[in-house]
C-alpha cells in the first residue's frame, strides 16, 4: 500500500501513454484513407492539391481545443 490510486483508476485531466497511441493511431488511419480516396476518385488529388486542407484542418482542430479548454469548469 503506497497510498496511490491503483493503476486502472482514471485521473481526470491526465494523458495516459495509451491514449496518445489510440489518437495518433486514428490521425494515421486517417489520413492512409484520405490519400486512398482521393487516389481512387479521378481529380479529386488535385482538388486536394490546390486547396490549403492541412491549414484549414489544423486552424479548426486548434479552434477546438481552445473552445474546450475555455469551458472546462475550474479552469
């Protein structure tokens, strides 16, 4: 008994190494099926090309975070 919360038990607002594993696992699946459509669907890769989709993805995912971030109550 070390007087800490057994292993298992989930600490609110703590990244666990596993979770970062499962994100990043998604961001890859992710983008290996979007380079796989735009390969299959004729024209879409340069639709893609010409368009900043990396600068508007990243500018709304910071959007988010931000909005989450300033809601968290006892922030």
């Amino acid at each position: 008994m070390t007087g800490q919360p057994p292993p298992d038990e989930r600490t609110p607002g703590r990244v666990r190494d596993r979770d970062v594993v499962v994100l990043l696992t998604g961001v890859v699946v992710g983008v290996l099926a979007a380079n796989l459509l735009s390969a299959a669907v004729p024209g879409l890769d340069q639709v893609l090309a010409g368009a900043p989709v990396l600068v508007l993805l990243l500018l709304g995912a910071t959007a988010l975070v931000l909005v989450r971030a300033l809601r968290r109550p006892g922030s």
